[in-house]
C-alpha cells in the first residue's frame, strides 16, 4: 500500500495561531509532535516510511521537508508549484505512484486531522483496503455526532460488501443539517480516501477529462519535480467536486476511531481536557467566574473575568476574541487581513526554519531587531544581502561565522558587523543552542533580500 499525505492549506479558520505560511499542520497545538508528523507517523504503522508521499504547496516545501526529515531523512515531498486544490494534487501524486512505483492500492488523507486511536483506524483501513481491490474508490465517513453544520455529507445506501456513497453534501444550514443528523443515512466527509491507482485515473478519465488530459503530459521517471508550465494548466478545483460527486463507484466505510478535523478554535475546545468550569486553558491563563470558554495564551498572561462561551487567543503579534459558535467566522477576519494586504494573515513574528527560528523583537524606519535561535549542529546558508548590513550579538552558545575569506569563533557578549554584499554564514558546532540578537540597518529590510550560494538544505538560487 502507498501514502499520500495532502500537506498544504492555511488553515485561516484557526488565525491568528495558524498563517498562511505556517499553517495549523505544521503546529504542534498543544502536542509534542505536529498534526504533519502525527499523520506520517500514524501512516507509518499501516506501511513503511519509503511509501509515503506527502504533496505540499512550495511556500510550505522546507517546513514539511524538516519536520518529516526527523523520521525518516529521505521522506518524499512533492512540491505544488501553485495552489490548485486536491483535485490536481491527489491526480499529480498518483501519476508519480505508478511513475516511480506501481499499481496499488493508495490511501490519501489529510495532514492536519487529530486521530488519536491509531489501531482502530488502521483497522478502518483494513477495511477499506478490500474494498478498494475490488474496484471502489473508497471514502471513509464519520458517524454524525450532532447536527454540525461546519462538515459536508454524504448519503448512504445498503449495497452487497456494504455501504455506497449516494450524494456528496456541501454544509448545510442549520434546517438541513438537522434533517440530515435524523435521517441516520448520512455521514459527515472526512476527506480521506482510498484506491487503486488505476481505478482512480480511470474514474478521472471519466469525470475530470481536463485533468485526465494534462495528466498524461507529465513523467516522474527520472525526476521528483512537478513541472510549473504543466501543472499551471490544471484547473482548481477539489477531488469532491471533480471525481467523488460525479463518480458512481464510492464506497464508505464508517470511520471506527476517534476523528477531529480541528476546522476552527471550537474544535480545539471540543478536543481538550476541561477544568470544572468547563474552559479549557492553553498557556499562562487566570479566569474568574468564567465557564464553557477556549483561553490561549501564545507569550502573555492572558485573564479573563465573567467570560461565557468565548474563545480568546493571543500570540505576540494579534489578538482573536469571538463567541464560541461563531468560530467558523474567523475565515473572514483571515480573509480580510489578506485582501488589505495585513502581513498579519501571513507570517508569525516567530518564523521557522530548516537551522532553527527567528523572532522579530522589533521595527521600525530602516532597522528591524531579532533574535535568531541556531539548532545545535546547524547553520544558515552562505549568503549576502543587496540592501542592508547586519549586526550580530552573541547571547548564548558558540558561533562559528564565517565572513567572506575569514572564520571566526565568538562566544556569548561578542559580536562582529556584516557590510552590505558581504558573503557570510553562520553555524552552531555544538550540542546547545545558539541564540545570537541580529540588527539590520537598510532603506529595505525584506526577507527576499537573500542571495544563497551554498546551503545544506537545498535552498540555492540559480
């Protein structure tokens, strides 16, 4: 059997903790690992680690190369040149299945759905996995539980090996999903699905000829790289739409073990231990006389006073309060935030890299502050910058800096300027971190401002 772990999305629902690039699959959300490496590890008891594909957009690829890295170092990522859905993702990922592997049987499934009892969802599979030899394509269906309106649907019929898949519901309104909740024949969409390779190119042949069509051009024999120009020409559009709604060969198979989607913050509450008030408190948290409420607390103390049915969560840089049932909404807040250009949708003040973090402490006209965290064993590219200096001070561990021809050790309360265009790098040899203050001066203090010439992970630019 083979994997495909779908491990792009922003996840605007849970803003202002998950942004556009760095999503809620890659949060750890109150675990010790990642919804990303919780999926690939619960994928790893069901089939070996060289199965297992995950298909990310290019703005995730390094997150999601280093998370999975941890387990296995030749993890498969295959990286969408731009955002087209799970339609194109799903057909993309398959052709590079029978490319490099074979014809069998595959199982796709989100990366950012809490499951916790990995046996009996393996036994699910089971399940799932004679049907699919015989022909099915495979969805997997979540007993209702109540009448949510945040899910899609799916009806259901008796059939000889089971049940079938009769329609794909879009969410409902609260009238219908009632309606559907009574009823007893349907079930809610998980998003996960399985199929052989060719039984699913085949109902694409069918139901998705535009897809089908551009499927045919792309050949991963020799390469692991979705062609920009090819892929550009898929249409967006998800695999519900294109494929399972019009397909009239679904099976379901009632998912046995426990699921969450973590759509929004009221699913984060739902999934939490509580206290006897009934909130559940993430982080440096006081209340009184507060009850049935969501407190999250990213970097302050966050109290609360007389609260009922809210959700507060604070991270360094934003704040979200807003009525527990109105959880779905916060789309719109992250919607916003985008359409006016708000970096806020966009990026933490903690930003994630392959070497470790950096924190923005503070910006203003032509300098920006930060702390940067250097894993141990680590190091940042060999590069320059067009249009800012830099000035590094060591706080904590040993640096190793390398600065055009020249190399230096500095330990904690050293420092050393970097000039405008000059070729550096900066390492940390040892077994505890390094955690430099990093001042840069410049007319233009951006990100993009990188030129690379050499990195470990892969991130030189031609």
């Amino acid at each position: 059997m083979y994997g495909i772990i779908l491990a792009g999305g922003s996840g605007s629902r849970l803003w202002p903790l998950s942004r556009e690039l760095y999503p809620k699959q890659l949060l750890k959300l109150n675990e010790e690992k990642s919804l990303l490496e919780n999926t690939y590890l619960r994928l790893n008891e069901i089939m070996p680690f060289e199965n297992i594909i995950s298909i990310t957009n290019t703005k995730h690829a390094v997150s999601v190369k280093t998370q999975l890295a941890k387990w296995y170092q030749q993890a498969i990522i295959l990286s969408e040149p731009t955002a087209k859905n799970t339609a194109p993702a799903i057909a993309v990922s398959v052709k590079y299945i029978i490319d490099k592997f074979e014809d069998d049987v595959i199982l796709v499934v989100p990366s950012d759905h809490l499951i916790k009892d990995s046996k009996a969802f393996k036994k699910t599979v089971e399940e799932g996995e004679k049907l699919a030899k015989k022909g099915y394509l495979v969805t997997f269906g979540i007993k209702p539980e109540s009448a949510h309106t945040g899910y899609g649907y799916i009806k259901t019929s008796k059939m000889k090996e089971g049940l079938k898949a009769d329609e794909f519901k879009e969410k409902p309104d609260e009238k219908t999903a009632q309606k559907y909740y009574k009823s007893g024949d349907y079930y809610w969409n998980s998003g996960i699905f399985m199929f052989k390779a060719s039984v699913f190119l085949n109902e694409l042949k069918k139901c998705a000829k535009d897809i089908y069509g551009n499927l045919q051009e792309f050949n991963f024999g020799g390469q692991d790289v979705i062609d920009y120009n090819l892929f550009d020409k898929m249409p967006s559009i998800s695999v519900d739409y294109a494929v399972m709604e019009k397909s009239k060969n679904i099976a379901l198979v009632p998912l046995k073990s426990d699921w969450n989607d973590l759509g929004c913050w009221e699913a984060i509450y739902d999934t939490n231990d509580k206290d006897k008030e009934k909130n559940v408190k993430i982080g440096h948290v006081v209340t009184e006389k507060c009850k049935n409420s969501l407190f999250f607390s990213s970097t302050r103390l966050v109290a609360g006073v007389g609260l009922d049915d809210v959700i507060i969560i604070e991270t360094a840089d934003a704040v979200l309060a807003c009525k527990k049932d109105m959880a779905q909404d916060v789309k719109k807040v992250f919607d916003k935030l985008k359409e006016v250009k708000d970096e806020t949708h966009l990026i933490h003040t903690t930003v994630y890299r392959p070497w470790g973090y950096y924190t923005v402490l503070n910006q203003g006209e032509g300098y920006l502050t930060k702390m940067i965290c250097v894993n141990p064993n680590a190091q940042l590219s060999l590069q320059s910058h067009n249009f800012r200096s830099e000035h590094w001070v060591v706080l904590s561990g040993t640096a190793r800096i390398t600065l055009e021809d020249k190399v230096f050790m500095l330990k904690a309360g050293s420092s050393i300027d970097i000039p405008v265009k000059a070729k550096h790098s900066l390492a940390n040899p040892y077994k505890n971190e390094l955690k430099i203050i990093e001042v840069q001066k410049g007319d233009k203090l951006i990100e993009e401002d990188i030129i690379r010439y050499k990195d470990i992970y892969g991130r030189v630019d031609e």
